[in-house]
C-alpha cells in the first residue's frame, strides 16, 4: 500500500511521481499533480509557501509540495 510520504524523502532521481501542495488553490494550481523530480531547488511563489516554511520545489513544476508518493502501477490489461 502506498501511502504520502514527507518530502524530505523525495527521490532525486528524475523520476515522476504524485506531489501534494496543500496551497496550490492559491494560484489556482490543482493540490494534487505529478511531478518529475530534480536534484536542486528552484524558486517558488510565495502564495504557496506555508508561513515558517522554507520555500523548497524539489520537483521540474510544482511549489510548495509537502508531501509525495511513488505513481501507481498501471492497470494490468493497459495496452
């Protein structure tokens, strides 16, 4: 069972995973989305930046993500 994991354990491998910005709403982004993850830290807005948290986007599009989880595997009879 997959379960949302704290982003100070998002891989930084490239790969895509599912990421939760739990103010996203703010600049009218959906809260949850999949994201490709990168090494280093790019800017963010401010309107999604939880106040007293640094603002970290770990991933090539998504700002302030507090948590991630790995994609599902696809349905078994998918093409």
């Amino acid at each position: 069972m997959m379960e949302w994991q704290p982003i100070e354990t998002i891989p930084t491998n490239g790969e895509e995973v599912l990421v939760f910005r739990p103010l996203a709403y703010k600049t009218n982004d959906p809260i949850i989305t999949i994201a490709k993850t990168e090494t280093e830290n790019r800017w963010c807005w401010p309107e999604t930046v939880p106040e007293g948290v640094s603002p970290t986007n770990p991933t090539n599009r998504a700002c302030h993500v507090s948590h991630w989880m790995p994609l599902p595997p696809p349905p078994k009879d998918a093409a």
